[in-house]
C-alpha cells in the first residue's frame, strides 16, 4: 500500500523520525558503510529515495526494535526497506489492529515473528 504511492513515499521520507545514513552511523557509533551494509542484509530499514542515498527511522535503532528487526526480515524473507516499513506500520488483524511496530513496542515481538513467517511463506 505505501509502497505503491510515490506521494505517500515522499511524504514519508520528509518525515520528523527519518534521518540520513550518516545520522544514523553517528547515532549508533559506526560507519555509513557499516550502515549501508545493515541495509543490504535487512539488518536495518534503509528507505530508496529519488536522490542517491537511503533515508532511515530513527526508531529502529531502538533496543526493542534493533533486537526484532533481522529475525522480523527473514522471517518475511524481505530485505528490502518499503517492504519492512510497510509491513512494520500497516495495522495487523493478528494483532487486534495495532501495527507490527507498536507491538514490539509493547513487547510482542516473539507474535511478530510468529506473523512475519506466515507472511513470508
């Protein structure tokens, strides 16, 4: 759904939780490299642009999400970034409607998972 809307794309990489590769190598104390290489494994969400370069959420590099985010990637057996933003922000019957991130949020992770290989079988 997201993915299929160049406006809601661009909408979403203009938002206030997006930071550059280099905003999150400095957050996380490592190199854009490193970071590039994390989104080519589907280590952490890195979202195409229409200008060189990935825009990340900020909130992926927190401990809850860092920790749920590769096993939720191959799991789904996606690694590309509007796949796993899309999945992570669309509400989830599975999960009484909330989204995939909020219940990681709250803790749910294991549910997550369990829904991510549904999904991705």
């Amino acid at each position: 759904m997201l993915a299929n809307s160049l406006a809601a794309r661009q909408e979403r990489l203009g938002a206030a939780d997006m930071i550059s590769t280099d905003e999150a190598a400095r957050l996380v104390q490592t190199t854009r490299v490193t970071i590039n290489a994390w989104i080519a494994k589907g280590r952490a969400i890195g979202l195409t642009q229409t200008k060189r370069g990935f825009r990340m959420p900020r909130w992926q590099f927190e401990p809850s999400m860092w920790d749920a985010l590769p096993r939720m990637s191959a799991a789904l057996g996606a690694t590309e970034g509007w796949a796993l933003l899309s999945f992570l922000e669309s509400p989830h019957g599975g999960l009484n409607g909330i989204t995939p991130r909020q219940a990681i949020e709250q803790g749910q992770a294991d549910k997550v998972i369990k829904i991510a290989e549904h999904e991705g079988n």
